[in-house]
C-alpha cells in the first residue's frame, strides 16, 4: 500500500468515526433527555444565565449540532464543514469543561451528560483533554479529505491526443 492510499484510509476512517461519534452523543442525550437538559440547566445558571429561559433551546442546540456535524460529516460536499464545526465544538465544550470547574470555583464538578448515562463524565481536565484528543482526528478530516472527482472520457481522449 501506497502512503496516497494509506492516508485516504486514516481520513476515512476519522470521518466516519467522528460521525457515529456525534450520532452517538446526540442519541444518548436524547435517551436522557430531561437529565441532560437539567444538567445543561445547571450549567447555565452557574454562569448567570436564565435557567429557566435557556435550558430547553441549549439543550437542543448542542443535540441538533452533533447532528448536523454528523451529517455534514457524511455528506461529502460538506466533509470539510464538518469537521470545521466538529473541531469547534469539541474546542468550545473543553474551554466550558476548564471554565465551569476552575473559572467559576466549583471544585465538585457536574456529571455532563455527554455520553447520556452511558459513560459518566464530570466536567473538568479529564473531558477537556479527552475533547481536545478528538480534535485530531478532525484536523486530519479537515485538512486531509479532497473530494474524489470523477475522471470524464473526453479528459482522457484529450490527453492521449496531445501526447
């Protein structure tokens, strides 16, 4: 194998883990669904936000957005977008995680919900540095995909009737 071949491999398969990473998030958020958006909620009034007023659209905002990363993930006119939002995300719940714990001085922690109930998860270094570790794979989504073209015949005819 080819190194061409052998990163268009390491590219896929960052691709379509990071999608069923995201499918998968969302989809444990959504088996608990009311604790997720308690915790959400919690998270918000920690840093002055209305709980009451933002805890139902947060909550559905950061499940739509895995989502939708998934899907432009999958989606090979948007591959790059994904990623580009993936790695974003993923830098914006690590900045909270380390903001939440260490700006705001609560030393206890808060389950995340990140995984649904599935993987517990307190909010701190241990997250952010687990979310920070999965920005490399979508680095190399991002800057490692290219979109397969499709060769036409008269590029080809054209060629050999030059050369």
């Amino acid at each position: 194998m080819n190194r061409k071949k052998i990163k268009r491999i390491v590219v896929q398969v960052c691709r379509f883990g990071l999608a069923a990473l995201f499918f998968f998030t969302a989809g444990a958020k959504l088996t608990i669904i009311k604790a997720f958006a308690g915790n959400v909620g919690e998270l918000l009034s920690a840093t002055g936000i209305s709980q009451v007023r933002w805890m139902w659209p947060a909550t559905v905002a950061v499940i739509a957005t895995e989502i939708v990363i998934a899907g432009f993930l999958l989606w090979p006119r948007t591959v790059r977008a994904g990623a580009l939002l993936g790695a974003l995300l993923l830098f914006g719940f690590s900045a909270f995680a380390l903001f939440y714990r260490y700006g705001l001085g609560n030393e206890e922690g808060l389950e995340c919900g990140c995984f649904g109930g599935i993987i517990a998860s307190q909010l701190g270094v241990s997250t952010a540095l687990r979310n920070l570790a999965l920005l490399v794979p979508t680095f190399i989504v991002f800057f490692g995909y290219r979109k397969r073209t499709a060769t036409r015949v008269s590029d080809h005819s054209e060629i050999n009737a030059t050369t």
